[in-house]
C-alpha cells in the first residue's frame, strides 16, 4: 500500500504512438507521435487535472494508463508496480497480479449513454463487473450490493432494473460512477466525465466525485476542456501540448501565477463570472490550429503558435524543469503574466 508521501500512480518518459499504414502497400509510412515522453505523480487521495486543447493526447495517455493502449517506451507505475513490464504477460502469476491491479484503475467516460450497454438493466450493467472479475464481490451480496452503490451515487436503489434510456444524461452519469466503484478501484480516471451536461447537473456530478474522494479516498486524473472545473475538483494540474506537459504545478499555482505562455492563453480563454467584480485582463487569442503530431514543430513544440518565439526556441527543445516561481515549466522564456489571472470560478 502507498502512504500518502509516495504516489499511487507515477507515469515515467511514457511515450504511445500510432502507426500510419500506406492504404496500397500497408507499409508503416510514419506515426503519430501521440505521448511524447510524459512524466507526473499523482498521490493517494488526490486530484491531478490533465488539461490541453483537442488533439493533445490526453485520452491517448489515460489509455495507456488503463492499459488499452500499450507504450512504445516508459513506464506506468501503480502502488510501485510497472504496469507496462507486466502487462507482457498472458498467463501465470505475473498476469494474474496485472488483472488484480487494472481491477483498481477504473475510468469513467464522456459519453455515458455510448458506455452502457442498452440492453441491460442498470443492475445487470453493475452486476457484470462482478461476473467478469469474480472474487471482489460474493453472488449472494449483489442485489445488496447494487442498492448500495446506487444510493451511493445518489440514485433511488428501487430503480436498479430500470434500463439507461430512462434516466436523464446526470443519472446516467451517475450509473457510470456506480459501475467504475464496484469494482473498488483506488484510482479512477474521469476523461471529460462532465462536459456533456449541463452546467447545474454538471456542479451536482463534480460535488459527488469529491464526496465520494472524501468517503472512499479516491485518486482521481480528472482530464476536462473545462479550466474552471478543473480548477473546482483538482489539487494538481498538468498541462499537456502536443503530447508533452508544458507547464506543472499546484492548481493554485497554475492559476494564480502560470508561466508558459501557452498556460496563459488557456486560461486568458476562461470566462470571468463577475466581470464587474474582476480587473481588466488581457485576453490571448491563439491563432492556428494545434501542429500534427505526426512531425510536431522542431525545438519547442509550441513555437508555431507562440508570440514569444526566439530562434533559440526552433533550436533547442526546452524540457519540464524549475525556471521561474515555485513550480515545473517547459519554456526558455518564462514570464509571470502582466496581469491578475482570473479570480476563482468555483461549481460548487
Ligand atoms: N487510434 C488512433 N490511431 C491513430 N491516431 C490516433 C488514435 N487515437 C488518437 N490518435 C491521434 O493522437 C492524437 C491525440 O489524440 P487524443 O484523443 O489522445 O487527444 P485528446 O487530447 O484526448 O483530444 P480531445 O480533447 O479531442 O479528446 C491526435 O492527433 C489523434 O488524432
Ligand atoms: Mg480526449
């Protein structure tokens, strides 16, 4: 078991990539360069929050995490086991122990509705997790068990053989959560699990992940398009461009003082609640499209898109190091920003 000082999840240099195939010759003919060598900790109990626009490969590295998608180098630490060395293994010891852990890494999904099974009941859906990974809950315990999880996530239990079409986008949300705790996990990645709701359904939602991080101690890797949620639910936050972390730091850090011109225009994007209440601030409107990860830009890979950019920055990549305030960033000229970042825009 990890104590709270060391981590429960340690990503090392991941790095996935795709293969492009000629459609004639089915040739590799180059790859999309996904992860490109990412590194964090997340702790016990605690919120890392992945953010980045479209396209950065945020899904790309929570899969690799999961184990859905196997890296071409790096390590995914979980409790201090490799993930990745044991994953190789197909049957044994070794694979049992792989099947053991995966159980305790769970994800919850954007789309509820695509990720539940339409032709199951709510207590069949929960049920199988059980049937596929036999041993974490007794037969006889289930219909306790379901009535349980669903009061739990806040749903009524007498509605567990109803089926997902007759419950609303929130609820649905909800039997997603229901179904990633029953198999007990310890870390569970939420990749966009809000953004397709509704805002004040949205608040509801994010205010059960954390009651539930307090009640079950939780780690969660919250990935969100959404800066002011993320801000809401993370005690950390990462910011990934073109599959590298770009900046690192508490979330008050990254929010109060980030120091990567590319943090700073993400968060210059952030609508203001009270904009009488806030100072003026001056709005950063990147231009272009994010780089194809397919040959990313030389040097710094945020250069194309940087009204910063030196010669230096085609020249030499700048790596994830201590240069400026108290917290990690990827840039060769890190400037506090001219003017007060935003005030808190909290959901709940
Ligand atoms: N199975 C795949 N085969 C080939 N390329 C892929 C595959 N999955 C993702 N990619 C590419 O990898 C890059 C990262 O994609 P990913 O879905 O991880 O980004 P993301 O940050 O999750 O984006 P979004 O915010 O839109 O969900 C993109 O260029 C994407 O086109
Ligand atoms: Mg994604």
């Amino acid at each position: 078991m990890s104590s709270p000082a060391e981590p429960l999840l340690s990503v090392r240099d991941l790095h996935t990539s795709f293969p492009i195939h000629s459609a004639l010759l089915r040739r590799k003919v180059g790859e999309v360069h996904a992860v490109s060598g990412v590194s964090f900790d997340l702790p016990a109990g605690r919120t890392l929050g992945l953010v980045g626009e479209s396209g950065s490969g945020k899904t790309t590295l929570a899969r690799t995490v999961i184990g859905l998608e196997r890296p071409r180098s790096g390590q995914v630490l979980f409790d201090g086991r490799d993930l990745v060395t044991l994953s190789g293994r197909r049957r044994g010891a070794k694979a049992a122990e792989l099947r053991r852990i995966r159980r305790q890494i769970q994800m919850i999904f954007q789309d509820p509705y695509a990720s539940l099974n339409p032709r199951l009941t709510v207590r069949q859906i929960i049920s199988e997790a059980w049937m596929i990974n036999p041993g974490v809950v007794p037969r006889h315990r289930w219909t306790a068990e379901v009535n349980d999880l669903l009061a739990r996530v806040g749903l009524n239990p007498d509605h567990a053989d109803r089926y997902p079409h007759q419950f609303s986008g929130g609820q649905r949300q909800r039997i997603g959560i229901a179904r990633a705790l029953a198999l007990r996990p310890r870390l569970v990645i939420c990749d966009e699990a809000v953004s397709a709701l509704d805002v004040s359904v949205q608040a509801q939602v994010l205010n059960l992940l954390v009651d539930l991080q307090a009640d079950l101690g939780l780690s969660y890797l919250f990935i969100a398009h959404d800066l002011s949620v993320v801000r809401h639910i993370s005690n950390q936050v990462a910011v990934m461009y073109l599959g590298k972390l770009v900046e690192t730091g508490t979330t008050d850090q990254i929010f109060t003082a980030p120091v990567h011109p590319y943090t700073q225009a993400l968060l210059s994007a952030v609508p203001v609640t009270r904009p009488w209440a806030a100072p003026p601030r001056q709005q950063i409107i990147l231009t272009g499209d994010i780089p194809s990860p397919v040959s990313p830009p030389s040097g710094c890979r945020f250069r194309t898109r940087c009204w910063k950019a030196q010669p230096r920055c085609a020249s030499e990549e700048p790596v994830l190091a201590h240069r400026l305030g108290d917290h990690p960033s990827a840039c060769h000229f890190p400037e506090l920003p001219a003017q007060p970042q935003p005030a808190a825009v909290g959901a709940r």
